[in-house]
C-alpha cells in the first residue's frame, strides 16, 4: 500500500524534519490533522500537492517532472542523468516538501502526486510495454523520422486520419511498435521511446539557474529623488481626489463600483490616465477612506480627516503596505476585455495578485540600482514562479505591479527606492518626512489674479486657499486663480471679504496687489444681497399692520410665523392648515394659486388622481367531463410510472443489503485499493438534495477530488465527488 | 532637492523664480523650448508644448539638452513622466523630412519605416502623396509642400522641412544705418529667422519690428511682398523703408484698394488680398505671378485664412511672420507653425521695456458708476446688447473729458469700439476724429498733425488698432472695446509704447462701467498684459475728479 508506506515515511521524521514539512507546506497543519495517517492523507491530497507544487521554481519543477516520468522506485542517480547533476541539490528540498520521499529501495512520489502533474509530464506519454529495440529507431524510414520529430518534445499524441489506413512512416512506427494507437484517429508516443529519442534526458531546455535580469542601471540616489517626488504626487492625489468626491460625490453603480464616467472626470481633475485614476480610486477604498454611502454615493469618510493630520511616512507606509497584501487588482479596470469591471466594484479579486506584487517587490529589492527591462524580469519571475494555471495574468500582474510601484514612489525610474527597502526590512523610519520637502506656510501673489505656492502647503493654509481659489496647476509648486467664483465660493464657505484679505495679507510673502483686493471687495459687497430659502406657505397683506397684529396675536402664538418683509409672512405649515388656524383665530383669508389667482373654495371635494378599480377575478369555470377525464389519466400514469420505480429501487436495496459506511480516510483507501484491484463496489453517494442512493460502481480513477467509474445502473461513466460518497463497500 | 530656480509642474508648466540669482541663466536656458506663458513680477510661467519642444528640436536642441537643464535648475525632483515625454515628444520630429531630389522632386523621407507606413495610410496624408519610391521614400506633390506639412502636424509627427528656398528675383536691398543704429534684439531676431529659414518673430509693439523686417530683406537680397494690415500701415511701412534703406521711392509698390502698383518691394493689404470678385480671389495671384523671395505677413495674428490656405501654397518661399501677440482667439497658432513657421524670436515685454527700448506704461482702470436710470436700462436690456449699453454709458463721457482736461500737455489718443459713441466724444472734446470711413488722406493728415503736435488730442476707431506709429502718444484713453479681446488690448497700449524724448511714463486709462459685464470684459482683456507683467491699477472716477490719479 503506497499511502501506507507514504504515511510511515512520514511516521519517520524526525521533529526538524516535520516542521521543516510544515514550514514550507502550512496548509498541512490547519487545521491540525488529528495523527500521522490523517496528515499522510492530507499530504497526499491532490489540493494540498497542487499548491505544493505551486511553490516550486523553474527548476524545481523540472525535476520533479523528471521524477515522474521515472518509474518507482527511482534512484538518484536515475534521476540525475536524465536531468542535469546540479538536480542534485535540488532533490533534497523536494524531500523536505513531501513532494518525493526516500523508501528502502529508493525515491518514490506521492500516489496522488501523478495526478496533479498530469497524464503526460513533460510532454511524455505513457511507456510501452511491448520489447522494443531502440536502435532500430536509427533505420526508421524518413517519413518515420519526421513523425518522430514532431512528436519527441511532446505532446506525445498525433492525429491520423484513419488509424486502419496509416501513412507509410507511421505504419512503419505502428508495426515497430515505436507509436501505440490510442483511439481511431490519434496515436501516441511511448515515454520509453520519447526519452530515447531525447538523448535519455527528460527536458528540451534544462533551466538549472535563474535567467539574469538585464536593465538600465539608476544610481540609487537618483532612484529615491525621483521616488520622493513620486511619494508626493501619491499623497496628493490621494488628497485631491477625495476633497473632490466630497464636493462632488460620484453614485455607484447598482452592480457596485466606479462608473466610467466618473472615473474620467476623475482622471481629469487629478490630470493622470484613467488607469492612474483607477488604481488612486482603489487605493483610499481600500484604506477605508471613502464608503459607498446607503444611498450609493461615493462620499470620503472621517477617517481622511485623520489621515490629513498624520506625517507623510505614516501615510505612505499604510498606503503601500496595503497595496502589498490586497487581492484586488485596479488594473483589470477599463481593459477592452473586461468592460464591466469597474473601480471600487466587485470582481477585482485575484488569487496570486499580492503574492505576484511581493515576489516583483523581492525581485527588485535583490536588484538594486536597476530599472529591469520587462521580459528579463518577467521571464526571471517566470522562473522563479511559473504561473502553471493562468501565466497571462501573472504577466499582466508584473506589468502593473510596476506601473502601479512607480506611482508609489515604490520605485523610482524603474529601480526600487531606499524608503521601500526601509519598508520590507520593516525599519521604523523610513526616512520619508525627513527628505520630503518641508511644508511651506506662505504664498506669492502676483497682478495676474495667480498665487503661487512655491512648495506642499500647509493643510490648514491650503484648506482655506482651496475654497477661495482654483487650482491652475499642479505639482511641486501649486498655482492658484482668484476669479468671481472662486471667491463666492470662498463666502458661500461661510468667509467674508474681510477675513479673505487678512488671510491674504498674513499668508502672501508679496502684498496684494490692488486689483485682486478690488475682486475681492466687489464680490463680497455683492454676495448674499438676493436671499433663496424654503417655506411652505406664505401671508401677504397690502396692510401692514393686519400683518403686525397677526404676529402679536396670542391666539396663532402656536404658528411658526416669520415677517420676511413688512407686507409678508412665511410660514412653514401648509397653506391649508394655515388657513384654518386664521379661520379660528377669527380672521378671512384667501387662497391664492401660485400665478396669483383667487382661489375660490371648492364646493365638492374629488380626488386628483386618476382611477384605478380593481381588477376584476372570474370565478372558475365548471370543467368538462373531457379535461376532468385528461386529468384522471395523466394522474394515474404518473402514479403507474412512480409506483414502478419505487419497487425498482427497493429491489436493489434489498440485493445490496444495507448503505455501505466508510470513514472519509477510509473511503478513500478503499478506492485506491480497488481502482488498482478492479473490483466491483457498492458505494452511497449523496445527491444535490442530500439524500443517499446506492450505486453499484466500477471504480476506474481518482482525480482531483473526483472518483471515475463506471455506474452500473446507468452503464455510463460518471464522475463522483469524493466527499459526497458515504462509505464503499465490496459487492 | 536643490535650490534650483525652476519648479517643473506635472500639468508641463515650469515656474521660474525671478528674484532667484539663478533666474536670468535659467531663463536663458529653458527659452529654447519652452513657451513664455506668463511673466507677471514674481513668478513667470512658460509651459513645455508639443509645438515648443519641435521648434528646439528644429534649433538644434536635442530631447537630452532640455531634460538635462530642467534637472539642473529643477527645485525638487522632475516628475518622471514629463522626461519621458519631453524625450517621446521630441523624438517624433524629424523621423520625416521633406527633401527636394533632383529625380523625382519633392520627397518625403523616413529613418523610421514604420512611421511612414503609419502617416501614408492616414486618409488626410494618402492624397498628398505621389508613387512610393523605396520602403523610406514617397515622392510628394511639389504643389502640397504646405499641406502635407500641416496635415503631418496634426497626426503628431511634424515633418522638417529640408526642401530648402527659392532665391527669388535678386533685388539689392541694404539697411543705411545714418543717424540710427538696429537694435541688438532686432539684429538677433533677422538673424534667427534668417537661419531658421522661415518663421514667427515675436516682439511687443513699438519694439520696431518694421527694422526687423527691413533687416530680414537685407539678408534676403531679393523682391520681398509685405503683407500688412491695412492702407495707413502699408504707407508707414513705405515711409520706414525709405528712411532705412536702400530703396527708392520707385522700388516700393502699394498694392491696395486705391492702387495697384508692384514694384520689387510691394506692400499689399491683407484686405484687398481677400477681395473677392465673384466669388473667386482675384487678387491672390499676387503671391504666385511673381518671383519672390521673401514674403512678409505683419500683424500675423490677424491673417484671414484665405491666406493662410494660400501660403501653403508656396512653401517654396521664405516667409517671415511678426506679431506683438501670438495669442490667435481663433486658436490657429498650429496653422501659424507649419505653415509661415515655427516662432523663431522671443522676448518678454518687460526686459525691452528694461532696455529702454519702449517706453515704461501704467495702466489704470478708471471705474465710473452709472446713474440710476442707465443702472435701469443696462438691467433690461437684451442680453447681446448689454456690453453695447454699459460700454458707451453717458456717465463715461464726462470722465473721459476730464481725463482729457487733465492730460492737456500729453498727446491723448481716446479709443473706442462704437462709432455712435465716438462721434458724441468727438463733439463733446472738440477734436478730429478717424474711423473706418474716413478717407485714407484724411486720415494720413490727421496723423501727421498729431505726430507734429499741432494736434493734442485724437478720438480713434478700431482703424487705429494696429501699425499705426504714433510715436509722441503719451495717453491712451479706451471707453469701449471689442468685447475681452485680450490681444486688442496689448495692440492697444502698443499705440503709447514708442520710447518718448522726455522719458515720460505711458498712461492707458480704461474706462469701465461699476458692476456691470464691462467689468467682466475688462478682466479678462487685462489678463495678457497683466501676464506680460502689466499691473492694473483701479480707481475710482470721484479720485480723477479730485485730481488724484
């Protein structure tokens, strides 16, 4: 029993050689597996050896493809020769991984280990059973050979188009026995003959050493100022992208997200690429600092009132630790194939995203002073960890995960800043405040209405400048443009024209030059001179004393009255309700219409809207003897047919005796013993709805969770979900 | 960080430092490639634009010249994209270039095939172009030089244009240097136009760009046309020409509305230019029945675009541009690049001014406020009458006398937008008036009493917006204008900026209505000189009154 032996290789370990198993394979150990044999089990699932197999680099996998495509027990020298002699130092680690492990008579895999690496590993196909002389492949006709040719790197499987009808050098191979036939129309190259024909080696391109990245070289000094500059543009953005959604907030969209309209006007307001857009936008909802509000605005929280207070290295330190450990992916915003995915939305979750940034991160942190080239880093990445499953997207990963390192100031023209290595060696002063410019306290104002901002304001100086100003441009500096708008802004904030000159005068290193200060003075003496409030209902009278005598009246002291000029009054009930309370109150208004017109009472109320009966429900026709008959038939034929199932059924039960029961450990023993013993089973297997029937099966293969057999009752072959089958048991 | 005096915004905008130490070698050094924005007195603004960073490439400068100084002066750290881009940008000029071959004529050729197979399948380019020659070559038709040039821009891939000039019809021509001496920047800027070729010389009024363009004719040795505004200016250019030439009365033609004279040296309105007799230009024949070998475009900010559609027609000959304001409203400065030539001159107006070159100038806005019953009619009026109705308020009329009455000593030119308004200035001051209708000899007269000084005081139309050289004006009094046009109102002040003998400042008044869009027009009129570092000072009409200007 392989898993036996598996488990008691296992039971074998010393203590370091457990934890080191543990260390490098962490989901062995959650939960903690109850004994060996359950940890041998878990060990060998095809799960657990998958994401082993993940961890491996290039080369690593190489050989233990190698391995595969020995047969076990396998020795090293075996394995060396159809590798390369550096496999050497490779087989230990794989032995720590569980992933080959040493038995009396030599290396062997984990049973289920075969599966997760495929039929065909390193493009070999099955071996041939048959005696084969492999010189004679050296005669083989030249038809033969061109076959061959296309056949020996793999796949191993070529088409025909009849197998009964072959080509002369295949039917040379057929006869010889160098290709198996596999159905009607392929054929298929034996590992045998393949490796053979390999020059006894299992690989076109060994790759026993890492590919070197190639790049532009970046003195480090140059990298971390262009990287400060880029910290700082990041920080602003941050900022002005939510002072700009709390002024005007964006609606989500129903299905959750950004629109694209939005996260245009967006772009444009930062003067960045949508996709820089995109990735700011993901970037504070992820650090909490906006929320879709109940009624789908995009609105920025408190805590970007704190954020606003906290030291530049704070900021950028959460910012970009987040990035690292998010498994969201801005840059799958706005692609052409994937329309519908938005910022802020749903679907923006990849499984290797953060583990891809932190290996690109790793990557250039071992390369300092070198803005890589993209295809030596990804084919570096690649080697290191080859994306078996989806390698377009872990391309696509890099690419951003530097384009969006760029913008971090993560690096700086392309090679990676002190401040991140300060960061991943997880030192406490990045050094970020101390080299980001000091905040400035004042301005220059200039005859052309422009401010200018020779550095980062202040927050508090920039708040008040950002209310009363435009920004014209940004960057280093900040230019600002006092226009009529701009200051009614400013005293729609609640400033007057007063407190704008004093803030000017105090904050401006240049004095105010006359034609701002006359702007200012115009707007101010203009501002709020029209007033818009809301009201209800209004009281007019060309009297003005009526009006004084209804506000001292005692008797409508209960009214929320106010005068708003001599002749008016608002009030905030409704004009009818008003009424009536001046009625009481023994006076005689009248209702005026909103152009102005007497409104002479109704003499019978009706309702404004338009009718609407209710809809009216037929009672049921007396059926016909016909359809009662129909009715009658169809019944009794479904109880005919149920009725004759149920017999089936319990037939069956009764020959099979009673539902197996196996532990899930168990179960799974058993089938692999059977799938190799080719017995017949009895086996329960719950359905969708949980309940479970009993199947007579022929067990075939085990893979990925699923057990392939053929079903008795239905003569097909069916795929069974392991978990579902609730114990096995021989016929 | 450095001390630099240069801040590179992301949005491509340099923000120089003027009371640096550093400015003026800064100054010196991003001028090649980057456009004079702004230069109001702390900061002056020059932007990196595509058409700028053509232009350096086109001088001689390369991508890494420009990134160098912008790292060199840079306060804090350049953003990265703006040297990616400025590198991108300038790498796209010069992958094509129009050459002349002594095969198959005018050809197109590229050091990079892809960009040709690019522009060759734009649908614009593709009827421009003859047979495909090799896999860098296409042959073009000699007839498209301009268009195809213009066509090439728009794609973002300017063409240099190495086809080279005719030499035109030889003409003696030399600048008679008795008395007066060229300027240095005026020397530099023929120079510069004269090496580039073709180009836009930019110089503030009264700078004397006529020298420019006789220093131009100097290096040109042949037949040159002159393109100028209108009648008046024609005459002044000829005046000038005699005086600092070589030329003779009988070389010099007028080709306007009243004559049609041409002569090696012909000065032609862009008026009659654009006549046209039914429905065809007769009179564009000009540029091409003759062998010139420059062509002079004055004023080239207002050049009408049947003109500009016909000197892409003759790409062949050199052309020179001069302007006071590259400010098109019209935003045509692109058609100005490919087809008269990229700007090949520059100064700010406050370093001429610094010179002694034009005279220093105050501009004061006098606000007046309108009585309760103009309040009443400006309030109701049409929407596209209430510039009219605030602008030629009554209540201005008694100020601007007063300013008149204040000015007495000084030569006052009043200006105006509204003719009906002039005409009530005109008998209100009692003085000579020009406007569109008065008769060109009529006007010439007036003129020259005024530059004698016989007369002090002058109300002019529009007519007098530009070319006119009134060298003693002193005073400028606008009452109207048209609309915020910011360029008229440099033209404007260019009337009073001839260096005066005594030394004296220049006064612009503006005249502008309290609280009403004149205001708002007047703003945003201002915003180029303020831009050149003009600061407006705004009283009230009480404080002339009081005699407190």
């Amino acid at each position: 029993m392989e898993t036996r032996s598996f488990a008691d290789y296992l039971r074998g370990l010393d203590d370091p050689g457990l934890l080191s198993l543990f260390a490098l394979r962490p989901d062995l150990v959650s939960p903690v597996p109850h004994d060996i044999a359950s940890l041998a089990v878990r060990a060998n699932s095809a799960p657990s050896l998958a994401r082993a197999v993940e961890r491996l680099n290039e080369w690593q996998f190489q050989v233990l493809e190698a391995c595969a495509a020995l047969d076990e027990p396998m020795v090293e020298k075996e394995i060396l020769s159809v590798t390369n002699p550096s496999a050497k130092f490779v087989l230990p680690h794989l032995v720590s991984m569980a992933l080959l492990y040493k038995s009396s008579d030599g290396y062997r895999l984990p049973s289920s280990l075969r599966e997760v690496l495929g039929n065909e590993p390193a493009g070999l196909g099955p071996a041939s059973m048959a005696k084969l002389s492999m010189k004679k492949l050296d005669e083989a006709p030249e038809a033969a050979k061109k076959v061959l040719e296309k056949l020996t790197w793999g796949p191993p499987r070529g088409s025909v188009g009849d197998i009964r009808n072959p080509g002369p050098g295949i039917a040379w191979l057929l006869k010889e026995n160098f290709l198996v036939p596999f159905d009607q129309r392929t054929v298929i190259l034996p590992r045998n003959v393949a490796i053979y024909l390999r020059g006894g080696k299992i690989h076109k391109h060994p790759s026993p050493n890492p590919p070197v990245l190639t790049g532009r070289l970046v003195a480090q000094k140059t990298s971390d100022r262009a990287a400060i500059a880029n910290v700082s543009t990041i920080l602003r953005w941050y900022e002005e992208i939510l002072n700009f959604w709390s002024e005007e907030p964006p609606s989500a969209l129903r299905a959750g997200g950004l629109g694209v309209r939005d996260l245009k006007t967006a772009a444009q307001h930062l003067g960045v690429d949508e996709n820089c857009a995109a990735f700011v936008a993901e970037l504070v909802y992820l650090n909490g600092l906006v929320a879709i509000d109940a009624d789908d605005r995009i609105l920025p929280t408190h805590a970007f009132d704190i954020w606003l207070t906290q030291s530049p290295q704070i900021r950028w330190r959460s910012l970009v630790s987040l990035w690292l450990v998010t498994s969201r992916v801005s840059g799958l915003v706005g692609r052409a194939e994937s329309k519908h995915i938005s910022a802020l939305g749903p679907e923006l979750d990849r499984v290797n995203a953060a583990a891809t940034r932190r290996l690109t991160l790793e990557t250039l942190s071992q390369h300092p002073e070198i803005s890589p080239d993209l295809d030596s880093l990804l084919a570096l990445i690649k080697w290191k960890a080859p994306a078996r499953r989806n390698p377009g997207l872990q391309g696509d990963l890099i690419t951003w995960t530097l384009r969006e390192a760029e913008w971090l100031g993560v690096t700086g023209q392309g090679a990676i800043s002190k401040y991140t290595l300060a960061l991943l060696n997880g030192r406490e002063d990045l050094e970020i405040d101390s080299e980001l410019p000091k905040p400035i306290d004042h301005i220059l104002i200039q005859g052309d209405n422009t401010a200018i901002a020779p550095g980062r304001l202040e927050i508090a100086v920039a708040r008040v400048l950002d209310s009363i100003a435009d920004i014209e441009s940004r960057g280093g500096a900040t230019v600002y443009r006092f226009s009529e708008s701009s200051i009614r802004r400013g005293l729609d904030h609640g400033k007057t024209g007063e407190e704008i000159k004093e803030f000017l005068r105090k904050t401006s290193k240049t004095p105010i030059p006359q034609p701002l200060d006359y702007l200012i003075g115009d707007v101010a003496k203009r501002h709020g001179r029209l007033r818009v409030g809301n009201t209800s209902s209004y009281l007019r009278c060309e009297d003005p004393t009526l009006l004084s005598q209804i506000v001292s009246d005692k008797k409508l002291e209960g009214l929320p009255l106010r005068r708003i000029a001599p002749e008016v009054l608002v009030c905030d009930l409704d004009a009818n309700e008003m009424m009536i309370a001046l009625r009481s109150a023994g006076y005689m208004p009248a209702a005026e219409s909103n152009t102005g017109v007497l409104i002479t009472g109704q003499r019978v109320s009706r309702a404004k809207s338009k009718p609407r009966p209710p809809r009216v429900i037929g009672e049921l026709e007396t059926p016909t003897e016909e359809t009662l008959a129909a009715a009658l038939r169809a019944l009794r034929a479904a109880e005919r047919s149920s009725h004759k199932q149920t017999s089936l059924r319990e037939i069956a039960a009764n020959a099979l005796g009673s539902l197996p029961r196996t532990t899930a450990n168990e179960t799974l023993d058993l089938l692999h013993k059977f799938i190799v013993e080719g017995e017949t089973l009895s086996i329960g297997y719950a359905d969708n709805n949980g309940s479970v029937t009993h199947r007579i099966i022929d067990p075939l293969s085990i893979s990925a969770g699923s057990l392939i057999a053929r079903d008795h009752g239905t003569g097909e072959i069916q795929t069974f979900r392991i978990p579902r089958i609730t114990g096995v048991a021989t016929l | 960080m450095t001390d630099g005096p240069l801040i590179v915004q992301s949005d491509k905008t340099l923000l120089l430092e003027i009371d640096h130490p550093l400015s003026t070698e800064c100054r010196r050094a991003i001028a090649p490639f980057a456009e004079l924005e702004r230069s109001p007195e702390h900061i002056h603004t020059y932007r990196l634009t595509n058409l700028g960073l053509w232009n350096a490439r086109a001088a001689g400068h390369d991508a890494e010249q420009v990134i160098d100084t912008l790292l060199k002066y840079s306060r804090y750290a350049v953003p990265h994209s703006i040297l990616v881009d400025v590198a991108e940008t300038m790498s796209r000029y010069g992958r094509l270039r129009l050459e002349a071959d002594p095969v198959h004529g005018l050809i197109l050729v590229t050091t990079d095939t892809a960009v040709l197979e690019e522009v060759i399948r734009a649908k614009k380019i593709a009827p421009l172009l003859g047979v495909r020659i090799d896999a860098q070559t296409v042959a073009v038709h000699p007839s498209q030089r301009g268009h195809i040039k213009q066509s090439l821009l728009r794609l973002g891939w300017p063409a240099e244009d190495f086809a080279g000039y005719v030499d035109g019809q030889h003409h003696e021509i030399d600048l008679v240097q008795n008395g007066w001496k060229i300027r240095q920047y005026q020397e530099l800027a023929a120079e510069g136009f004269w090496h580039g070729g073709s180009g836009v010389v930019v110089l503030p009024c009264g700078a004397g760009k006529t020298i420019v363009g006789a220093a131009a004719m100097a290096h040109a040795k042949a037949t040159t046309l002159i393109l100028v505004t209108n009648t008046v200016a024609a005459r002044q250019w000829r005046e000038e020409l005699l005086i600092r030439t070589t030329l003779n009365e009988d070389e010099i033609g007028e080709y306007s509305g009243s004559k049609k004279e041409i002569r090696p040296v012909t000065i032609a309105t862009y008026q009659v230019m654009t006549k046209k007799k039914n429905g065809v230009y007769s009179h564009l024949d000009l540029f091409d029945t003759h062998d010139w070998g420059l062509i002079i475009y004055d004023e080239v900010h207002l050049l009408p675009a049947p003109i500009f559609r016909f000197t892409a027609d003759i790409q062949s000959r050199r052309r020179l541009g001069l302007t006071a304001t590259l400010v098109r409203e019209d935003g045509l400065e692109g058609e100005v690049f490919s087809l008269i030539g990229p700007k090949r001159f520059d100064v700010p107006w406050k370093e001429i001014e610094a010179q002694g070159y034009i005279a220093p100038a105050e501009c004061i806005e006098v606000r007046v406020t309108l009585t309760e019953q103009e309040r009443l009619a400006y309030a109701t009026a049409e929407p596209e009458n209430k510039y009219r109705h605030c602008a030629t308020a009554v209540t201005k009329r008694k100020i601007v006398e007063e300013l008149v009455k204040q000015h007495a000593d000084d030569q006052v030119l009043v200006i105006g937008q509204y003719i009906d308004q002039l005409d009530e200035l005109q008998a209100v001051l009692n003085v000579p008036i020009i406007k569109g209708d008065t008769p060109i000899k009529e006007r010439e007269h007036l003129f020259g009493l005024f530059r004698q000084g016989k007369i002090k005081c002058l109300v002019v139309s529009k007519v007098a917006n530009f070319s006119i050289d009134l060298p003693e004006a002193s005073v400028a009094i606008q009452v109207s204008g048209a609309f915020g046009s910011r360029q008229e109102e440099a033209q404007r002040l260019g009337r009073i900026l001839r260096p005066k003998a005594d030394g004296r400042t220049a006064r612009f008044y503006s005249v502008v209505s309290r609280d009403t869009i004149d205001q708002d027009f007047a703003q945003n009129r201002q915003r180029f000189l303020a831009e050149q570092g003009y600061s407006y000072r705004i009283i009230d009409a009480d404080d002339v009154y009081q005699g407190k200007i």
